[in-house]
C-alpha cells in the first residue's frame, strides 16, 4: 500500500494496539538475558536457574538476548508497515515459551509468564485486523474481514458527482 517515501501517515489503531501488546515481553527478555548471561558467564550460581549447568545458563542469556533484539527488530518492520509475519510468528513463539514456563511448576513463578501469555495473546488477535493487514500492503481475506464489519472498498466518485440512490 505504501511506498517508501518520506510522506508522514497516520498508524492504524489496530497496528497500534498490536505493537502495544508486543512489547510485553520485551523488559523481561532483556532482565533475563542480562540475568542469564551473568550468572552462566561471570556470576556463577549453584543451582543454576532454568538450566543443569553455567554453560546451559548463559546459551539461555544468548538466546533471550537473541529474543530481545528480534523482538525490537520485528515491532520497528511491523510499525513501519513493512512486514508482519515476523511479528507473528515471534508472537506465536513467546506464547508457546510463556505456555510452557506456566506450565512447568519446577521454573518458578508464573506471574510473568501468565503476562507474556496475555499480551502475545492479545498481539496475535490484534494483529489479524484488516487494518494491520491493509497497513502492511496486503489485502485482508474476505472471510477474516466479515467478523470485523470491514467491508470492501466503496467505488470511488468523481468530486461533484452526484451520487446515486439505490
């Protein structure tokens, strides 16, 4: 829909709120990275938190830190309108993770757990909006569009015309 110009539009409210809910994660992914990296590489706790050893604590702080940058990366493309199946698909992944730590009663508290699941729950339904869709350049399928009332574009008429009752 957009081309790269330098021309300022307005971002949808969908793109918005989807952007919004995507951040959820994104402060516990960096305090974990850090978190992870220290005690697996310079500050060595026994036990280690979420891995059998220091080796294992510090390839968790990679891959969080890992997360951290994607997720920064994919919210920056879908804000700017130029993908989103990144963000899903991200999405998607963090929910699966967040599921799992909820789940497994040996990984700790499942406060922020249940709040990744939450707000990459609530980025995925958001994001099927046709109004993200439409803000990425793509045309929304008609039969995900029906649930939102979007209907398709009216025929555009000339300025001045008269229009037609029907």
């Amino acid at each position: 829909m957009y081309e790269d110009d330098d021309e300022v539009r307005d971002t949808p409210p969908a793109v918005i709120a989807a952007v919004a809910a995507g951040t959820g994660a994104l402060p516990f992914l960096a305090v974990y990275a850090v978190m992870f990296i220290v005690h697996g590489g310079f500050h060595h706790v026994v036990p280690p938190d979420v891995t059998g050893s220091n080796r294992g604590e510090l390839i968790a702080g990679l891959v969080c830190l890992l997360a951290f940058a994607l997720g920064v990366l994919v919210l920056v493309w879908l804000l700017n309108g130029r993908r989103r199946w990144p963000f899903v698909i991200l999405q998607a992944a963090l929910l699966a993770a967040a599921i799992d730590l909820f789940v497994d009663p040996t990984t700790g508290g499942r406060v922020v757990s249940g709040l990744v699941i939450v707000t990459s729950f609530v980025a995925l339904v958001v994001c099927v909006h046709p109004q993200v869709w439409e803000h990425v350049g793509l045309r929304c399928p008609r039969w995900l569009a029906a649930p939102f009332g979007a209907r398709a574009p009216a025929a555009a008429v000339p300025a001045g015309a008269p229009e037609e009752d029907t």
